[in-house]
C-alpha cells in the first residue's frame, strides 16, 4: 500500500519530465562539460515502431509483456497447429517448379532445397515468434510464407506431393487451397491474437487497464475465431467455383453456351478464378460504397 | 475506420490479388479472395457500432432521459471540486448503452498526466449489454496543485479481431481545483512596525496597549499606577509594572515569483513549488492570527488579491495559488513600481523567489528598504533543485552557488531577511533563518 509522505518525486519516476526553462536549460547546456543539453531537460515522445504499426499497435505504448495467462497459452498451442498444418500444406501446394530459384538456378534439386528452406524458415521463424511474442519473427514468418507462395503456375494447381491423389479432382485440390489459404489467414490472426492478449493480459495484471466480464470478451473472439475461417473459406469456395456456377446459371438460357464454358481454357484457368474474385471485389466495394455497415450496424442498434 | 491491420490485410490482398493474375498463380489469388471475404464478414458483422454518441456534464445528470439519441452516453462525478496537494479524488463514471445491441467498448477516462491513478482503472474494456449501464470508480491522487481538468470519455467499439473500429470522444469535462498544500508554523518572526489597532486584534509580540501580560519592567514617571505589580514590588522592594502585548494586526504583503524561470527543476521540485506552499501556508498563519494578507505574484502579468482577512480571503489566496502559471519574465521594479503607492509603509513583505535571471531585484528590494519596509525574502535555490536532478556538473553548479551567495549577501547589506532555501529545509526553519533565529 502507498504511504503518505510529502515527498511526491516517486510520482515521477519514469514518467515525462518537462523541459526546464529556456534560460536554465541553455546554462545547463554551457555548463555541462560535454556541452549537450541533459536528456532529461527534453520531453520524451513514444512512437510506436513500425512493426507495432503494422501489427495494430499496441493497448499499451510499450512494455514487456508478462508472463502467458492461460488464454494466451491456449492461443499460442493453436497458433502452434496451424503453423504445422500451414507448413504441410505450404510445401504440398507449392511445388519448386515456378518459383524464383528455379528461375536462377535451373536445377529442380536446388530449387526444391531452397523452398523447403523457405518454408521451414517460415515455420521456425512463426514458431519463435509466437514462442517468444516477438512481432518482428511473426513478420518475417509472413514474408517467408508470401514468399514460398509466389511462383508462375501457369494456370495450374500443381502439388509437389500428392500422397491422396489430391491431384486428380479439380474439387479437391480447390478445397485443398481454399483450406490452405484460411490456414495462412488463422495463422495470421491467431498469431496476433497472441500479441494482443499478451498486451491486454500484462495491461490487466499491471492495472493499467481493467476488463469487466472477461469470459464475455474471450468467448466472442473465440467464437470468432470458429466463424470467421468458416465463412471465409466457403465464400472463397463459392468464389473459386465459378467455372462451375457460371456454367451452370448460363445452361438456364443455353445448354451449348454452358457446354463450351465448362470447356473454356480461361474459365478453368486463374482467369476464372480472377472472374469470381472480380465479382466479389464488385460486390465488396459496392458495399462500403453504399456504407453498407454503417447502415446494418443503425439498424441492427435501433431496432427495438 | 480501418485499422492498421486491416489496412494491412487488404493492401496485401490486392496486392496477391494482382501478383496471381500476373504470375496465372490461383494459389495466390485465392488467398487474397479469402482476406477479402474475412475482411468483409468483420465489416458487416463484426460489431463494429457507429458510436454516435454524446456526453453530459455530471450537473446536468438529474435522472431525466438522456438528450443523445445515441448509444453510448458517459457521466461523470466528482467526490470534491477542491482538495489539497497529495489529496484523492474519486471519480464515477456512468456508461450507458442505449441501442438494442451489446457492445464491446474500450473506455478510458482522460486523467491529467500528473495524476497518478490510486484504485480501479480508468481505463476499461467491458461489455456492455443492451440497454445496460454500469459504473466505473477509480481513485486519482493529485500530488500537484492547480485547474485541472478530467475527460473527455475515449470510446472505442471493435471487432473481435481488431480489423475495423469506430472512436468517439464523449466530451465530459469535470473540472477540480488542486489548492498547495501547507505547513503547519507555530511562528514566523514576521510582525509589523506600524500595526493598526482594533478591538478584538490579536497581540503582535510587543509591548503595547492590550490584555495579555508582556513582561515586568521597572517603573517610570508617568507610567500608570494600575500597571504596578504590587506582588513584584514586594518581592524586590522596587516598583515594577506590567507591559502588556500590543493588541493588534498586519498587513502583510506575499509577493510570489511566477515567471518561466521559477519552474527550474523537476516537475514536483521546483522553486514555483515551493513558493506557493509557503505562501499558502504563511497565508494560513496571518489569516489565524486575524491579520489582513494580500498577495501578488508576477510572471507574464502581476496578479494581486487585496489585503482581506479571514477564511474567505484564505481561499482566494489558496485559488491564485493553485492557478499560478510559471510564464512570462516581468521583473519585480515592476511590482514595487505598482504595488508601492498603495502598501502601508512599514508593512511585512514576504519575497518568495528564485532571484533568478531578473537584474532589478537589488534596486526593487532596495526601494522597499529604503521606505523602511520589513522584507523577508525566501528564496527557493533553483540550484540546488536542478543540481539534484543531474542537469548541472559540479562545475557549473559551483560557478552559480557562487554568484547566488554574492546576490544573497548584497541584498544581506541592503538589511533584507533572506535566507537561500535549501530542497529539504521545512519552511518554518527557512523563516527561522531568515529572521536570523
């Protein structure tokens, strides 16, 4: 417990010291034998770094965060998964062939080494830095991540091991990118979450910030958690069937029509794909356009 | 509002959205497609209210309907508009939620950053339900005097996952008034040559007309005979007779240093500080001994209350006080110019200053010698304040001391009280030896 006392200079320790007057400030400066002004005669000012800015920013400016709360541990055991799941599926679906070191190299062998490399750099980095809460791992773990994904494909979702035949359904192998994809997005998410509840949680146990009814607060970020991805990942799959649904809705008007859509090289290629996404940026922009949310967020608070 | 993660994210999609047409790369574009439809659901659905809101002072809070056709409205009240330094003020803020919708808010309560936050938090994350309120109380201590003032209410609504929020400041203001905090003095040595007589003043330490005994003297003609002490006489064999103390009051004149220059030093050590403690607390003791206190001080203006007595002037001196802006550099020829026609001569004046940076203070404080006023002069030692904050080496610090001590002495000639008050010294053993005690 605080005591009393007159002395109130404890308030101070490590907080923001004014400046000292100008003609003070400027006898310090003469008198001191290097000839600077005293670091603690100019105020300081936090800002947050670009990793911080990237990442959302922080609850609170800066601090160390404490020790995992249960929440944060359980975060992290999830992140954990899907990064192995994640690196499985990242070496699964993106084969050497494409990628840029084959490109310099020309030798499947070497370019398989790298992104083997690639993708385990991603996984360790992902690990630590989920282990360690350090924002700068998770970063590089994205990069590395976006990295080993980028490769020309030529139109084609080839896989660089197809132990269940993965390979020979165009369903399968959608819904093996689709997963693939909501994986890195989880990733994404849940590896933040680690970062935002460990500043949360230290803000707590430091009282610089009170929560009231916590389990209410987890549950919907938890619940969040399972119906977001889920969504996600059928939207995309809607999005990414297009060569199946435009068919489809067409063969109403014309079955020839139909028939040669289903044939068509550009409707089955990543131009299709680019066609439904196309579809979805119109939709999507459209709505904030309309300000959509604004709108079914008034709606939703005012009705009785 | 897009947050910097949503941001993030989206920049991202468009960017592997037009990398995977470019590269013909369907794993690319896929995962852009899947940002964009995470991002949209959050959008929609993620709770994310337009916090339309608004807020009321804690006065207007009569328990009538809120005026905001809003969601969230904040109230606030104040335990007390006025304390002491080091004093606590507990606050209660009332958050209500007025839409059919449960929230997720962030609310922090704006606290001057001086204040320290003593219990609870004024800074919550809570869920709100629909049409629900609920109250926050925290402590803040205030360890520094002056208007303060505490809001606005930051609001903040949000997803789960942080990708879109809306902030809002509820603009509630309480203002408080933190007055110096004061040392109890049993004396100050400090009494008028010229005090002004009236039925029911309070003795002065001198002897004089009054009704409380001074001390035994021997007796001189014209002394009265109801003064003798006949006990005395017969005691020592000579006529003696009672003095009594002189039944009377002051004018005391407090002249506080408020220019830039007397905020040298840390925030909580500085010589502004200490002037005004000492003034609150001097003005305390004169007012108890029922005499008529004025005060001045000087920064980028001169201030002045005039001489009053009593507990009503006590809270006005305690209310410029507290509002005393360390600005400006007027010099004090400039508040002995001003003040000079209209003191009693022979007044009490009380200096509380650094000395610092002003080259009239010899001529000024001579000007009041030579029209025979009592000057004390407390001079916190912004030095020593600075010194012990590391800000000046040893050498400096030396080079200073020295002129201060050649200051102090010249103004010792002039036959002004002064005394160079040291950071640790009780005010009560600075006046003590600046009167030479």
């Amino acid at each position: 417990m605080a005591t009393k006392s007159g002395d109130t200079a404890h308030l101070y320790d490590g907080k923001t010291v004014r400046s000292s007057a100008p003609s003070r400030k400027k006898l310090a400066g003469q008198a001191s034998a290097t000839g600077e002004i005293p670091k603690d005669a100019i105020p300081t000012v936090e800002i947050p770094t670009f990793i911080e800015s990237l990442l959302g920013g922080p609850l609170v400016p800066k601090m160390k965060f404490l020790p995992a709360d249960k929440m944060v541990q359980n975060l992290q055991l999830g992140c954990y998964g899907v990064l192995i799941a994640l690196g499985i599926l990242t070496y699964i679906v993106t084969p050497a062939v494409g990628t840029l070191w084959f490109a310099l190299t020309g030798s499947m062998a070497i370019a398989n080494v790298l992104q083997l490399m690639v993708v385990a750099g991603a996984i360790g980095t992902g690990f630590w830095g989920t282990m360690t809460r350090d924002a700068r791992f998770m970063l590089a773990s994205y990069i590395l991540f976006i990295l080993s994904v980028m490769r020309f494909a030529s139109s084609k979702v080839s896989l660089s091991q197809d132990l269940f035949g993965f390979g020979d359904s165009q369903f399968l192998l959608t819904i093996l990118v689709v997963i693939y994809a909501v994986l890195l997005v989880m990733y994404f998410e849940l590896s933040n979450g680690v970062l935002r509840f460990s500043m949360l949680d230290t803000s707590i146990r430091t009282r610089e910030v009170y929560v009231m009814n916590v389990k209410k607060i987890i549950g919907k970020y938890h619940r969040s958690l399972v119906i977001n991805p889920l969504i996600a990942g059928t939207l995309a799959m809607i999005v990414l069937s297009v060569n199946t649904i435009l068919p489809a809705f067409v063969s109403l008007f014309s079955e020839q029509m139909a028939l040669r859509m289903e044939e068509s090289v550009e409707l089955i290629s990543v131009y299709g794909v680019a066609l439904g996404t196309l579809f979805v940026f119109i939709v999507v922009g459209g709505l904030f356009a309309l300000d959509l949310p604004t709108h079914l967020q008034s709606w939703r608070e005012n009705k009785e | 509002m897009w947050s910097r993660k949503s941001a993030m994210l989206g920049s991202l999609a468009v960017a592997m959205y037009l990398l995977g047409l470019t590269l013909r790369n369907s794993q690319l574009v896929t995962i852009a497609v899947v940002i964009f439809v995470f991002l949209t659901w959050a959008a929609l659905f993620g709770g994310h209210a337009d916090v339309a809101a608004s807020g009321r002072r804690a006065e207007e809070w009569a328990g009538e309907e809120g005026v905001s056709l809003s969601n969230v409205s904040a109230m606030r009240k104040l335990s007390s508009a006025r304390i002491f330094e080091d004093g606590e003020v507990s606050v209660t803020l009332r958050m209500q939620n007025h839409s059919a919708l449960g929230k997720i808010l962030e609310v922090k309560d704006r606290v001057p950053e001086v204040m320290r936050i003593k219990d609870g938090a004024n800074y919550i994350l809570m869920e709100l339900g629909p049409r629900r309120e609920t109250f926050i109380e925290y402590t803040v201590e205030c360890p520094l005097r002056g208007f303060y003032s505490l809001g606005p209410v930051a609001v903040r609504v949000q997803d789960p996952f942080g990708l879109f929020h809306k902030e809002k400041e509820l603009h509630v203001y309480n203002d408080f008034l933190v007055f110096p905090k004061m040392e109890d003095l049993k004396d100050t040595f400090v009494k008028s040559r010229v005090p002004k007589i009236f039925t029911g003043a309070v003795n002065i330490r001198q002897p004089g007309p009054g009704s409380e005994f001074y001390s035994l003297r021997e007796y001189f003609e014209g002394d009265s005979f109801r003064a003798i002490n006949w006990s005395a006489y017969a005691r020592s064999g000579k006529l003696m007779v009672n003095e009594r103390e002189r039944d009377a009051v002051s004018d005391i004149i407090l002249i506080v240093d408020s220019r830039a220059v007397s905020e040298t030093g840390p925030v909580s050590r500085n010589a502004l500080v200490y002037s005004t403690r000492a003034a609150a607390s001097l003005a305390k003791y004169f007012l108890g001994r029922r005499d008529s206190v004025g005060l001045i001080t000087y920064g980028d203006e001169v201030v002045s209350v005039d001489r009053d007595t009593g507990k009503k002037q006590l809270y006005v001196i305690l209310t410029k006080l507290a509002g005393a802006m360390a600005r400006g550099n007027v010099p004090l020829q400039v508040v002995v110019n001003r003040i000079l026609p209209h003191i009693n001569k022979g007044s009490p004046i009380i200096v509380l200053s650094n000395l610092e940076d002003d080259p009239t203070i010899v001529t000024a404080l001579r000007d009041f010698r030579a029209r025979d006023f009592d000057v004390t002069v407390l001079s916190p030692s912004s030095l020593e304040f600075e010194f012990d904050a590391k800000r000046l080496d040893r050498t400096g610090y030396e080079v200073l001391k020295t002129e201060r001590d050649v200051l102090i002495s010249e103004l010792r000639g002039l036959g002004v009280n002064i005394m160079d008050w040291e950071p640790d010294m009780l005010l009560s053993t600075a006046l003590a030896g600046a009167r030479g005690f």
